[in-house]
C-alpha cells in the first residue's frame, strides 16, 4: 500500500516551515544557511512526490537542477562566512549586516 501524496506534501509543508522560522529567528549566519537547506529540501521532497504521483521524470530532473544549485550556494556562502569571520571576528547576521570596512 504506497504512501498518499497528502503525507508528503504535509511533511514538505512542515520542513519548509521549520526552515523560514529559522530564517527569520535566527542570528547565527551558518544556522540561517543551513534553514535555506531546509527550505530546498522540502521544496525537493514536494518535487518527487508529485512527479512519483504522475509518473513523470520532470520533477526529478527539476530536483537535480536545485541540488546543483543549493550545493554551489553552500561552497560560495561558506566561502563568503569564512572570510567575514576572518575579517569581523563574528558569524551574527546584525554585527556583518553594515557594509563598513
């Protein structure tokens, strides 16, 4: 007995829930990073469910466009935190949000 699409696209829902509080309530800029993760992810996980459910492959080529994307957001975000850490001694998001040198 398969597992309805209703059930994906609950879970889907609550991750990408979970992922815009930790956007919007937290300072730590890695922990926001990794709520962007959270929110791709259910996006992903919404994206196979229906493409399972109508037995196409759109969904899924879909999918690995996204992964590919969200895996260079990573490198270059990373990048980024790693050299305003360097330079600011700090990873809160209010403490880097000015742009002054």
């Amino acid at each position: 007995m398969p597992v309805p699409v209703q059930y994906y696209a609950i879970l889907s829902a609550l991750l990408f829930s979970m992922g815009v509080v930790g956007v919007l309530l937290r300072r730590n800029i890695i922990i926001v990073f990794m709520s962007i993760e959270l929110m791709l992810n259910a996006a992903n996980l919404l994206f196979v469910a229906f493409a399972r459910y109508q037995n196409v492959v759109d969904g899924q080529v879909f999918v690995f466009f996204v992964m590919t994307v969200a895996a260079s957001e990573v490198a270059i975000g990373l990048a980024l935190v790693m050299a305003l850490f360097r330079s600011r001694q700090t990873t809160d998001v209010d403490d880097i949000s000015t742009l002054k040198g």
